[in-house]
C-alpha cells in the first residue's frame, strides 16, 4: 500500500523490538522495504528494552537530509541530553544484551500470567499478545451492565473508570488506542503485584449487576 502512495512519509517506532513472545521475530520496516527507505524515519529508544525511562534518550534513523531538519529544530528548541545519559545508552546498545533475553523471558511469564487470570473473568475475552507488555481484554459483554449503586457500563471509558474507583486499578480504555470494546492492563509490574491487580478487576467485573 505505501508503495503506491509515494507521498506518504513513514515513521516507524520500533521502541518494543525486543519485547516478542512465542519465538516471534523483528523486522524493520526500512530492512524489510528497502525501496522506500528515502521516506521512512525509524525511532527507538532505551526507555523500554533497558528499562531506563528516567535517562530521556531517544534515536532516529532516516534520510540524511530529514535528520538534518530534525537536528536543526531540535537545536532551537530543546536542550541536548546530558552526556552521562548518552555514554549510558550507548552503554546499553553496544554492550552484552544477556540482561535483555532474560527480562523478555520473564515479560513472557508475566503474559501468560495476565492473560489467564484475565481470561477466568466472566465478561472478559483476551487474546495473548506477541509483542509489547499490554494486554487487551475484550469487555464487549460488560457494557449495558450496571455498577450498584452507580451508572450504567456503556463505553470502556465507563469501565475503565469504574475498576479504578471501585478497586483502584488503573486500566487504560481501548478507545484511547481505537480498540473499543477494550481495556488496556500493563503486564510490566512484578507477578505478585500483578496477581492483586487481576484479582481486583475480576472483583470489580463481578461486582456488576
């Protein structure tokens, strides 16, 4: 399809390239078309794969002539990244990735995890993601419920607001991402943290009339 729109830019964020479950693997999109390299800018970061949010790096890779654009806005209008941040992160790229295969391994656990505890709640229908560390459980059976002593379940939004005030757990809707009837549960917590949390939603989701 962008190859036969030649006037589409692309932009590929491939912040979660490590985060592949089930012997799935990655591609790029600049590796995997080639042809349309001179429009794609590819992103990605250390925030996720080395779990260093607070160090505020991120990378692309384009054109030469976008990234010189980007250079020169970025110059007038932030500052750089501290060198301590940058010797860090290349650190991290360049150094051995062990550290990496094993977290993936326990997102892995973790996922399975999530996914049948979400699964055992009536009213809630997960399929098991490949990628990333969200879980979206379809919660198309809940809407028109009613809370007790509250409003009707009509939207995720709804839903999402109700598991948060009833059982403070904070889901994020599906519409955010346009993916309604869904709810978003992070599985990057600890796995006794993230039993609680699905217990909790299962006690909410239950608590429904």
């Amino acid at each position: 399809m962008l190859r036969r729109h030649p006037a589409v830019a692309i932009l590929s964020d491939d912040i979660y390239e490590h985060f592949l479950y089930d012997g799935a693997t990655f591609a790029t999109m600049a590796a995997v078309a080639p042809d349309i390299g001179e429009r794609t800018l590819t992103l990605n970061g250390v925030s996720k794969t080395y779990g260093m949010t607070g160090w505020r790096i991120g990378y692309a890779g384009g054109p030469a002539e976008l990234i010189r654009a980007m250079a020169r806005i970025q110059f007038q209008c932030t500052t750089s990244p501290c060198s301590v941040s940058q010797a860090a992160a290349v650190s991290a790229i360049l150094g051995p990735q062990d550290e990496v295969r094993t977290r993936m391994a326990q997102f892995e656990k973790r996922r399975d995890l999530v996914v049948g505890m979400l699964n055992e709640i009536d009213g809630l229908d997960c399929l098991s993601p490949r990628g990333s560390f969200y879980a979206y459980p379809n919660c198309a059976a809940l809407m028109g419920k009613r809370a007790r002593g509250g409003g009707t379940i009509e939207t995720d939004t709804d839903l999402a607001i109700y598991i948060l005030e009833a059982e403070r757990v904070s889901v994020l809707p599906g519409a955010s991402s346009g993916l309604s009837p869904h709810i978003r549960v992070s599985f990057s917590n600890d796995e006794d943290a993230l039993r609680e949390g699905c217990a909790r939603i299962a006690r909410a989701c239950s608590a429904l009339e």
